[in-house]
C-alpha cells in the first residue's frame, strides 16, 4: 500500500495495482454493531447511537460517490470502520502557590480517530484505509461530527469529491 495524503489529521492508503475506481458494489464486513463491543469504553464517543450515525454517514458519501449497497454474497467491497479516542489534560496558568510555577492541569480533552476501511471481498484483502482525528468537544452535536469525518476521509478517496 502507498500513502497519501495532506498532513497528519487527513491520511490514506491504498493497494497500488487494485482497481478501486472500477468497483461500485458494496456491503458492510458486518451488520452487528462492533465499535462499542471492542477496545476501551469511552461512553461518549464510542456508543451505539454514534456507531449508527457514522455507518449512516458512510452510506450517504459512498451513495454519493457512485457506489449500491447490495447484499454480502453481490459486493465488490467489504466496509468496516473503527473509532478511537486519546485522553489529554490542558495544561493552564493559575495563581501563584496553585501549583510549581502557577501551571496546573485544565480540563480534559478527547481526540477521536475515523478510520474507513474498504476489503476486496473475494480476497478479504484492505484495499483502502482512510483516516482523520479530531480533538472533540461536547458542545458538539454528535451527528454534524460523524459526517464531517466521514466527509473528511471521502475527500482522500480516488474519486474524491
């Protein structure tokens, strides 16, 4: 796989010699929701309600890109998608004695990571790998997030928009 891409928040990947712009026929690696069933809990970011919003997202940008949705056994691609979150504490000024030198951990923040997955599905093969992070706030509507890092990711598509 060679990558592109446009700094470290916005990257791809894909298998040089396979013919992605030929393939249009899709269906997910798995109707089961999988992101809350793995990895570490993180019950704002990774819950049912933002699975259901990411895998809709994903089928509107590949609607639009050209690609059906058809059954397992009728698909060129196999889709899959994973979330993944980082924890950090702001570090802020504060009055003196607060802390050494006045400086004292501020509130915490979450990055989360969107990562698109397309698989040959006759050779179970990644053909694709998309990505892009994203430091999260809660004032956010969940949904708007969802499709703006799946928008984000699409761009880095071979059709990209």
């Amino acid at each position: 796989m060679g990558a592109v891409g446009c700094g470290a928040k916005l990257q791809a990947e894909r298998a040089q010699d396979y013919p992605l712009e030929e393939r249009t026929r899709y269906a997910w690696v798995t109707e089961e929701p999988v992101l809350i069933q793995i990895g570490e809990p993180q019950p704002n970011v990774r819950t049912a309600a933002n699975e259901k919003n990411l895998r809709a997202a994903i089928d509107r940008e590949l609607g639009s890109r050209g690609f059906s949705l058809v059954a397992k056994d009728e698909a060129e691609l196999l889709v899959a998608f994973s979330v993944g979150t980082a924890m950090r504490y702001r570090i802020e000024g504060g009055g003196p004695g607060t802390s050494v030198g006045g400086i004292q951990p501020g509130a915490q923040q979450t990055k989360g990571t969107l990562n698109i997955y397309l698989f040959d599905r006759a050779t179970a093969q990644e053909v694709w790998h998309g990505w892009t992070s994203k430091w999260l706030s809660k004032a956010e509507d969940p949904v708007a997030v969802a499709d703006g890092a799946v928008a984000r990711v699409m761009t880095m598509y071979p059709n990209g928009k």
